[in-house]
C-alpha cells in the first residue's frame, strides 16, 4: 500500500454483509477503518486480540463494552481493551465512524471485498 490514499479509492470490506462495511488504511502495527454501519444494524457481541479506538463521525451507535452502555453521537468515543467483549447497535439513520486496532486486523483479509465506489456513505460527494 502507498504511504498515501483516497480513502474512497480503497476497497470495501464486508465485515458483516451490508450492515458493516469497512475501508482499511493497514500498517505494520495498526489498522485504521472508516467504518459504515447500516440503519437499524446489530454488530453481535464479540472480542478479538486488537485494542480498539473510535469515534462516531455521522449517525448514533448504543455502544455495551463490557458492563457498560452509552448511545454515542458525532465525537462520541470508545475505548475497547484487547479481548473484551463488545456490541453496537445502530440508530435509524445508520453511522459512519473511525476505528482504530492494534495489532493490526489481519483477520480481515479472509473477508469479502467489494471493489471501491462512490456509492459509500463518507465522505459524502459535494
């Protein structure tokens, strides 16, 4: 990968079919993902070895980290410790947020990829 990129010229990762797609920027040691997160969408509890940053760009998330719950808005952020147990669920308009993952989140590779368009929800064509 360059060291330089258009983030709607990267490709889509189907993280979890069309209710959460992704567009990777991979480093050595880092995984930084615009993620889009359909209206209404369940992203099921699970955890994984990376530590995880994120901040909510557009829409509402209702975020549970472990014992804890908050709906989060634009500049809303999380903090999630490496192996502990996390979900999200969407609010009607969907959510477009940055997440951040060391390790990097190589596992995403075995996922299926859509080639990049503009079709994507950020940034918004203007």
């Amino acid at each position: 990968m360059s060291n330089f990129a258009d983030i709607e010229s990267l490709p889509v990762i189907d993280v979890w079919g069309d209710a959460v797609r992704a567009r990777r920027i991979q480093g050595d040691r880092i995984t930084m993902a615009v993620v889009e997160l359909a209206p209404d969408s369940v992203v099921p509890g699970h955890q994984h070895e990376a530590e995880q940053l994120g901040m909510v760009i557009e829409g509402s998330v209702l975020f549970t980290i472990g014992d804890g719950r908050r709906q989060l808005g634009p500049g809303g952020t999380w903090r999630i410790p490496s192996n502990v147990a996390h979900q999200v669920t969407t609010g009607p308009n969907g959510a477009t947020v940055i997440d951040l993952f060391a390790p990097p989140r190589d596992d995403w590779d075995a996922l299926p990829v859509s080639p990049a368009h503009s079709a994507e929800r950020w940034p918004a064509a203007g």
